[in-house]
C-alpha cells in the first residue's frame, strides 16, 4: 500500500534473474515482475530476502483476480539469508508442469545498502536462488 508505487518509476531495467543489484542505497522502493514456467509438477515454495521490507506476489497468467500475496518481510535480512525469518518463505505450492506463474515483489528501503531477490525451491529437488532466466533447465 506503499503510494510510491503508484507513481511511474525513476528507471525500469531487464534483469537475467530475480533480483536486484546488492547495494541499492537509501529511500528507495523497487519492484520485480517476471513469469516462471513450472518446470515439472510438484510442490515449490518462494522465498523472499530484501533490506528492508517487502512482499512477494504470485498470480496465475492472465488472472489477475488470482493474485495473492504468499510471503512478506518486515525487517532486513542478509543477501543470501533465505530462510530463518517468519514469512519470507511460502507455504508450499502444489504448481504443474508448463503452468505459467507471474510474480511481483515490492521493496521499500530506508536507511542502508539495499537488496531484494526471489528465490523457488522444489520440495523434493530443484532450488535457485534467486530465480534466473533459466528455470525450466532445472536451475541450480
């Protein structure tokens, strides 16, 4: 419900993965949309890692009316800090292969460097973190 997010951005850049740059500075707010193709049926969960707040959205393609928020962080956590703090990681998700996933996240950063990224992990295998272009290869 940040009102930053209803003006139009400073900047927009193409990004290869989930994530933003590790030191974005102060007083910023930054948002990441991408789609994720299910690589193969199973239960995932999303993670989120940011300094300082934020929140994670997922919605089937094309309806937005399912659209639902599914983690949220209310103070910082470390770069690579993907699990420890309540709500930054789904609950798990059962997703089918092919079904296509869009995803926001939106950050609101005060004082400090500044980061946020979205990571997916498979219940029983596949983990990326943070999400890249190359999900449907399996990740990493």
């Amino acid at each position: 419900s940040h009102p930053i997010f209803t003006q139009k951005p400073d900047q927009v850049l193409r990004r290869t993965q989930m994530s933003t740059p590790t030191d974005l500075g102060t007083q910023v707010a930054t948002r990441l949309t991408g789609e994720i193709t299910v690589p193969k049926t199973g239960k995932y969960i999303f993670s989120i890692t940011a300094d300082d707040r934020a929140v994670l959205f997922v919605s089937k393609k094309n309806q937005p009316s399912s659209r639902r928020e599914i983690a949220r962080l209310d103070s910082w956590t470390e770069p690579e800090s993907w699990r420890g703090r309540e709500g930054q990681n789904s609950l798990p998700m059962p997703l089918n292969r092919g079904e296509v996933l869009e995803i926001e996240a939106l950050h609101v950063q005060g004082g400090g460097p500044g980061h946020l990224k979205v990571g997916i992990r498979e219940v029983s295998g596949m983990v990326q973190e943070p999400i890249t272009s190359n999900l449907s290869n399996g990740g990493s």
